[in-house]
C-alpha cells in the first residue's frame, strides 16, 4: 500500500511537536514495509521565518523517504499578525478574513496543485496538523482519501468556521487521547464512525543519568523539571510565579530547573532558585527526566505531551494543569500524578511529594506502565496499519 503525509515542515532539523511526530511515524511505517512519502514546503520549521524558503524545491530521498518540496506562499506579515492576534484573542473574523488569514498561515498554491495530480497514486494521505494553510486546501482535492491527523486544541483557531468545514470533509480524523477527540466532536459534531483514537508514538526505553545531569550541571538539590519552549503560551511564567511564590512562603532546598528554546525573565531574587539551562541535547534533557523530583507540564493547550510520557519513561511523576482536559486525562487514568488549578494547589502537591516520597515513586512507576501500555511504537504503528490503513 502507498501513502502519503502531507506536513508544513519535514526534516530532522524541523522543530515541533507534529513535526517531530510526523517525521518518527513516516521513518516507523516505512520500516515496516510500507511506501510512503511526504508532501511539505521548502521552509525549516515555524521559529525559522517559516513564510521563507529554505530547502531547494523537487524530490528528493531522506532516510529512504521520498520527500516532494515546494515553494511557501509569501505573506502580508502585518495583515497576518493583525489576524493571528485577533483569533487567537477570541475575536470572531468574517469568512474573508478567515480565508485571508488560512491562505498567509503556511501555505502553497503550488503543492496543492501537484497533491491534487498525485491523488489517484495514493490510497490514504495524511495531513498534520489541522491549523494551516497546507492542510486546509489540500484536503480539498483529495477529500475521500484524507486522513486528518489532528493534533488539535482548544484555541481560537479551533473555533474557525472554515476549521470546522476542513474537519467535517475529511475522511478520518486521528486522535491522541480520548479528551482531544471529545473536543473535536462536541466542536464540529463529528460521526462517530470517522474518529479514530490511535494514540501517538513515544520511546520509552532510553539511556538515562541523573548523576552525569547533576554533575554537568552542579545541581544537588531536589528540584522541578519544566521541559519544552519556554514562553507565554505554555503557561511557563505562571510556572515560574508560582514556584517564586512557593519558595517564599516554604523555603527549602527544591529549585525548578528549565529546558528548551526561548526564555523568560527569573525574578532578581530567585536567581539561583529558579534555573534557565536553555536548549540542551537530546541526551542532556532525557538525563534532566531521570534527575528530577517532579516534573510539571503547566500548558492548558496540549494535545498528547511527549514530555510527559519521556519522564514518565523515567519513572518521574508529572504535575499538570487542571485546565488542560488532556494532560489531566493521562494523569487520571495513569495514576501517575497530581493537577492543580492554583498557586495554593501548586504549593499542596509539592508539599505532598515532599511529605509521602514513597508515593511520589509509586506515581512515577505508574506513569511508566502507562506510557509504555499505550503508547509505545510498537503499538501505534500497528494501530495504523490496521485501524487507520485498514491493512
């Protein structure tokens, strides 16, 4: 059988989380003896000008992948920026200016035309994830093959009328958890019979150090782990308010230690307290897991959590938001951890672990059974061979 997936970025230097999953499903389906191919842009990823070209347009072979680039739309970046702001801050568009903004959102004329003369050379095509240009148009002129790798959450592109056209045309619509694919049913009032909860891939079985972490790093404090891009948009300043105002009123030796691109202001008087390490490696972050005391995800606009499950992998359990139906999800039905939905919850979950750490490592060894039940390769490529390709 020959497929296709159909992705804005592709390559190993491609950041995101759709971007990494898309990349690990392609190379994992192919492997097991699949023909695959990918549809993408010439652009790098979404933080490196993403409305520029990068790669060189045609076909060419990665990893065994034949991978068909081309050129990104150009954009109005003010016109764009007025409209992502107005979305994302809830203010409803007309249909012009939705269709204005998904035509500048990661776009290209260009590999819609070649999708649509390539249709009938693929029996599935997959598109992730549902918010850009790449997807919306393209499932347009291959709609009854197109299988919607959603990746959705609950923000304002999410409520688009035109979003709610591009869920309700494709064929199927593949989800992460059960909380992800309630929202997008509730939302767009979806068939039953064109959801299909197939999970997504996670390594669980890695080479980890909390002693090689502490030592290149002079840490020997318990401390909380936040991984991931550290801005607004996931909540990382609330994380960083609320452990400051944690110290303060506890004292003690816990620190929160932070990795991943980007940064935020630490408060002056919790340097020392609060650690910024910045983007660090693979095996830097995955040592981190094994390092850490807690690990908190404070993002409410999530739609699986890789991170999550890698320090589960390790045996760490995870602190999440309240607010994010999908997060708390895994936390319930793992019993791999504890949510909060305030600074004073905060406190009381740190407090917690700090006063029963037997249970904190009961926690965490749950958290590992349940990555690993659900989610390990393995398992999901067979899911999609069988649930998703009908093989």
């Amino acid at each position: 059988m020959r497929v296709a997936f159909v992705v804005s970025f592709y390559g190993a230097a491609a950041g995101g989380g759709a971007e990494a999953e898309c990349r690990q499903t392609v190379l994992r389906l192919a492997r097991s003896g699949m023909d695959v191919d990918v549809w993408t842009t010439c652009s790098l990823d979404l933080t490196h000008n993403w409305h520029t070209n990068h790669y060189s347009e045609g076909i060419a072979t990665e990893d065994g992948i034949r991978i068909h680039r081309y050129p990104v739309a150009p954009i109005h970046m003010v016109e764009f920026s007025d409209l992502n702001t107005r979305i994302i801050d809830g203010y409803p568009l007309s249909r012009t200016d939705e269709e204005r903004f998904m035509a500048m959102h990661v776009s290209s004329p260009a590999l819609v035309q070649g999708l649509a003369g390539a249709c009938d050379q693929y029996r599935w095509i997959c598109f992730i994830p549902y918010p850009f240009g790449i997807t919306y148009y393209a499932t347009q002129v291959c709609a009854e093959r197109s299988i919607l790798i959603a990746c959705l959450h609950n923000e304002g592109y999410a409520k688009l009328s035109i979003t709610r056209e591009l869920f309700r045309r494709v064929r199927k619509v593949v989800f992460h958890t059960g909380s992800e694919m309630a929202l997008a049913r509730d939302l767009y009032g979806l068939q039953e019979d064109k959801c299909l909860l197939i999970g997504e891939g996670v390594e669980t079985r890695f080479e980890s150090s909390a002693e090689r972490f502490r030592q290149k790093y002079g840490i020997a404090e318990p401390f909380v782990l936040y991984a991931g891009r550290k801005d607004p948009t996931k909540n990382v300043d609330m994380l960083i308010r609320y452990f400051a105002a944690y110290k303060k009123a506890r004292g003690g030796a816990m620190k929160l230690v932070l990795v991943g691109p980007a940064s935020l202001p630490i408060p002056p008087d919790m340097q020392g307290q609060i650690l910024d390490l910045g983007f660090v490696s693979d095996q830097d972050k995955k040592d981190a897991y094994s390092a850490a005391t807690v690990f908190c995800q404070p993002s409410v606009n999530e739609s699986f959590s890789i991170v999550m499950m890698e320090s589960w992998a390790c045996g760490v359990p995870c602190l999440v938001h309240a607010r994010c139906a999908v997060t708390r999800e895994h936390v319930a039905q793992s019993g791999g951890g504890l949510y909060f939905d305030n600074a004073a919850e905060f406190a009381g979950c740190l407090d917690y672990w700090n006063e029963h750490p037997e249970t904190a490592h009961r926690m965490g060894a749950a958290g590992r059974g349940y990555a690993r039940d659900k989610f390990e390769w393995d398992l999901v490529i067979r899911r999609y061979r069988e649930e998703v390709f009908e093989l």
